[in-house]
C-alpha cells in the first residue's frame, strides 16, 4: 500500500491494505487528510489522521463530535453531520503508534473548494455555518471540552506575540519591525473585545472555529450548501469566530498566501452574501449585542490571526508550515492590509449590515 498509513489503522475499521486505495486530499494546515476508496464495495470514505501537537487531547475531541452529533440526531434527525464513524471495537478513533485516525463518511455528489468564485458561494457557506449553531442553540455548551485552549482568546493570543517579541531573535525582529508596529498600534481591538468578553449579552454558542470555504460541502450541480466538516475546534465560543473567519476568509479575492499587497481588496458583495447567509439562519437567535458587534466580527479575526503568523513568524515558524523563510511575515503583512480594508471601509459595510438586518 502507498503512504504511510499502518494496516493496523485500516484494519481497525474492517478494511484490508490490499482492497483500499489511498490519496491524500485537502489544503489544511494541520490534519493529514485522505480519501480512501474501498474496491470490494466502491464506496469513498475520508480517513484523517489528528495533529496531536496541535490537539492534544484527541478523544475531548472525539468526544465532543459525539455529544453533538447525539444530540442533533435526537433533535434534528434530517440534519447531516458528518460525524467519524466507530471502529470494529466501536472505538471514536483508531489509535496506533501514538498515532490517531477517525474514518468519516465520504458525502457523494459534493465538493469543498479553495477559494469562492462566486457570491452564492458565500451566501450558502455562511447559511450552512449559522444553521449549525442555530440547531445547537439550546444545546449546554458546558458538555464540551475545549480542544485547544484560548484559541479565540484575542488578549490571550496578543499575550503571545508580546512574549514572542521579548524573545525574539534580532534579525527576526529587525525583519519584522514595520508590521510589529502596525501590530502594536492595534492594541485598541483587544480592548474593545475585552469590553465585551463577559457580557450576559455575549453569550457562549457552538462555534465551529474554522469557517474557511473548504470546510463547508456544496452540491455538485447546484451549489447549494450541504453541510460543514472539519469538527476539531467544535466547542463553546462567541459568535464572532465563525462569522469574523468567515469576513476574514470569503470577502477578499486571494488567500491570506498571496504576497501582492495591492491584491488584496474586499469585495463588498461578498461581504453582504457572507452577512445575510449567516443572518438567514442567526437572526432571529442573535442578541442586540450581537448584532451590533458583526462588523467588529470580522475586524476581531483578521486581527487574530494576522497576530498568530506574525507571533509565529518570530518564534522561528514552528506552527504554521512554511514554503520559505518569511513566509509567516508575508502572511501577517496579508491580513494587516485586509485589516485596514476593513477600516477603510467601515462606513458602507455597516450600512450593507443595516439593509440585511432590516
Ligand atoms: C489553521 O489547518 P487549517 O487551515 O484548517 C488554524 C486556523 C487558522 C488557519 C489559517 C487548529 O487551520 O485557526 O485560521 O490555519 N487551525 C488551528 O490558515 O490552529
Ligand atoms: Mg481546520
């Protein structure tokens, strides 16, 4: 069998080596993913194996899929959720070498892509994301573990990079200034999110926390959305992570890879299908608080995440994989631009929010 793959995880779920064929599938940068094709009965699954560095506790995960998918099956028994499947020991994942591997159900006659090419995209996408925690919505977060812990936690992460900085080397640093300052400069949003973070009004929901386009499957022919996949991150959070992922994710036409700064741009009629698909489902669930803070949403993860490469970028790139040297910088100088887009902006955004709200 190709890949590196033990028959002992294979085998766990009733397969041989010899009857499957593997080929590794998908973009993310922390879980190795697989379609494994089964030539007795020709059906497709997805076999994935878990980054235990970057979750270190895989069954809090395993765990946490099951509880949902328990309770949305009581509750929402036509609702696809694409939960990993039991292995022959009924085990929620198949361990081996220190190693974990989950087999989900491959989803026929869908497809997840890359980058968005057009507005239906975004609207369904960000419908499907909202119908997820809108069915949860009376679920009790507090069943869930949290799977990396601080994940979305805006003060926590601009914590790190400033213990990155004091520890940075000088090249590093010197590299890096302009954006540090730039960085620096945007401490005022962890401020703002502090304001917010214990307010009644701000409640805790499901979020999915990882709402980029390739984690939602549409429909082949007609670009309806399907369903989300991708559950590691699946616990409690604020609303703001999957809608800000999703501003930070489907309004610009390129990836936070793109190095050509003058690229980056947003596009306004994105952001309004992303809004009113995700309102679609969510507007009736969200408070006023809420609502007001869904411009701040996207501002929020932009930010977030333009820290996390940045503070990566100076901790030596020791997370987030690497084509070249600079890389991570490139990338924070990416989202630092698709910040101040979002600044310049501001005023016609939250007009678009006020004519989807109304
Ligand atoms: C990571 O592996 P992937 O691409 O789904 C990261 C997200 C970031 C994203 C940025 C567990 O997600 O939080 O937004 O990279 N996931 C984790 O590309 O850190
Ligand atoms: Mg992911």
């Amino acid at each position: 069998m190709e890949l590196s793959i033990a028959k002992e995880v294979i085998e766990a779920y009733g397969f041989t080596a010899d009857t499957v064929s593997l080929q590794q599938i998908g973009s993310g940068h922390i879980n190795q993913t697989y379609l494994l094709s089964s030539l007795k009965d020709n059906k497709k699954y997805i076999l994935q194996n878990v980054n235990t560095e970057v979750f270190k506790m895989p069954f809090a995960i395993a765990n946490n899929i099951k509880a949902v998918a328990d309770y949305l099956k009581e509750h929402n028994p036509d609702y696809l959720f694409p939960a990993p499947m039991a292995t022959l020991n009924g085990d929620l994942m198949a361990s081996h070498n220190d190693e974990f591997w989950r087999l989900l159900p491959f989803v026929e006659g869908t497809f997840a892509f890359d980058t968005l090419s057009e507005t239906k995209q975004a609207y369904e996408a960000a419908k499907q994301f909202g119908k997820l925690s809108r069915l949860l919505n009376k679920f009790d977060t507090s069943v869930l573990s949290v799977s990396i812990p601080w994940f979305h936690d805006l003060a926590w992460r601009y914590e790190q990079f400033t213990f990155a900085l004091n520890q940075a080397p000088v090249n590093l640093k010197a590299n890096a200034h302009e954006v540090i300052e730039t960085a620096l400069h945007h401490h005022f949003i962890v401020d703002y999110y502090r304001s917010y973070e214990r307010s009644s009004e701000f409640p805790n929901r499901v979020m999915h926390h990882d709402t980029k386009i390739s984690n939602v499957l549409l429909n082949s022919s007609t670009n309806i959305g399907v369903c989300v996949i991708d559950l590691d991150t699946l616990m409690p959070g604020k609303f703001i992570s999957d809608l800000g992922d999703m501003i930070r994710t489907y309004l610009c036409a390129f990836s936070e890879n793109e190095k050509d700064l003058n690229k980056i741009k947003i596009r306004l009629p994105y952001f309004e299908a992303t809004v009113k698909g995700y309102l679609s489902e969510m507007a009736s669930i969200l408070t006023p608080t809420e609502k007001e803070l869904i411009l701040f949403s996207g501002k929020y993860m932009v930010y977030m995440q333009a820290l996390r490469f940045l503070t990566d970028y100076l901790k030596g790139s020791i997370y987030y994989p690497i084509t070249y040297p600079a890389q991570n910088l490139d990338r924070a100088k990416n989202q630092f631009k698709l910040l101040s887009e979002l600044f310049e902006s501001e005023k016609i955004l939250q007009d678009i929010i006020e004519e989807c709200l109304s």
